[in-house]
C-alpha cells in the first residue's frame, strides 16, 4: 500500500450481523463504523478464537456473524464506486471459519474473483479462525465492482464471510510551490538580507 497516497472509504461491511459503532462493548476501539448490509445469503453465527486480532484489528462482535453459501455456489458481492473512471482499489476481506465446532479441523477454501479477474484461492484454516486477504492494487472500473468468492473444488465446508472494507486511492498531485532546488543565487539573496537586517 502506497503511505504517501490518499484513500477514499467506500464501504466498511459488517455482513453477518448488525451495525457495529464505537461504543462500549462493541468491541471497535477505532472509531469506526460497521454498516449492515442486507445480503441474500444465510447468516451464521459462532464463536471465534481469533486472539490476538487479525489485521486491522476488526471488532470481535464483527468475526463472530458471517454470511456462507452453498457448496455449491459462487457469491457476488457488488459494491457501488463513487467514480466510474479506472482507479486502484485497496480491498480488504475477512474470512471467518464459523464452521463445525464438533469437527474444529475442517476448513473453508475460497477462490477470490474481483470484475472476473481471478484473486487466488484462500484457505480459513481452522474453526474460529480469520484470515485477512488483502487485495491491492486492484484496478476497478465504476459504477460497480463485483466481488465473487466461490468454494474451491477440494473445500470442506461452504465459504463464509464475516465483514469487507473498500478504499479507492484518490490522485496525488504534485504541488508546483516549493521549488526543487537551491540555487547558489538564493543564498546570496538571504545572505544579502541578513547583512541588511543586522
């Protein structure tokens, strides 16, 4: 990710479970907001044993609602882009294993699609365990970007996914003020100005 670059929310999704705000014992220490998004899918619910937190720190109360699909089928999460020029998406998924507690030792593997464009294949190893995939740069092109996870063909349990984030990365332009350089004929000018001065 670039640090010198300026990013846009999109969209932060808690997509299992309701709205998460900063509050106490919601579990979300960064002031951040976890919208609810209605999804055509089954929520689960379940316990995670994701100590210490994954990446970014989401709250808790996020990890433990998901939503899965079938076996048998992709999923498409469609997220509505605030421009509909190409830009780079910084794309951030957390998938939770909320599986079978009685058999801990299944797993969930997901292949990653964003706008077609194949992602890889990711594995949520054990029961209560998140993995963090975070996909940049991406590039996207408005009004919408489709997010289509599917099972992997050797996937024991259907695919599920607790919360998403989207950033889109805003230009950087270059201000003309400050000059590049230091010319020799500046420090006369500053050299000449102090001897005025004193």
């Amino acid at each position: 990710m670039d640090t010198n670059a300026t990013y846009n929310l999109v969209t932060r999704i808690n997509l299992g479970g309701q709205e998460v705000r900063y509050g106490i014992g919601s579990g979300e220490i960064y002031n951040r907001i976890w919208s609810k998004k209605a999804m055509p899918y089954a929520s689960v619910s379940g316990f995670t044993g994701s100590f210490p937190s994954p990446d970014n720190y989401p709250p808790v109360s996020v990890l433990t609602d998901a939503i899965m699909f079938n076996a048998s089928d992709p999923m498409t999460l469609t997220i509505d882009l605030p421009q509909s020029t190409p830009q780079s998406a910084y794309i951030v998924l957390y998938i939770t294993n909320l599986g079978d507690l009685f058999n801990p030792n299944t797993s969930a593997t997901v292949k990653i699609k964003i706008d077609n464009q194949d992602q890889g294949t990711v594995e949520a190893l054990h029961f209560g365990e998140t993995t963090v995939i975070t996909k940049y740069p991406v590039m996207v092109s408005g009004p919408s970007v489709n997010i289509t996870l599917s099972p992997a063909d050797k996937a024991s349990l259907p695919p599920m996914i607790s919360a998403m984030e989207v950033f889109t990365k805003w230009p950087t332009h270059k201000s003309a003020a400050a000059p590049k350089h230091f010319s020799s004929a500046h420090s006369l000018i500053i050299l000449f100005m102090l001897l005025l001065v004193a």
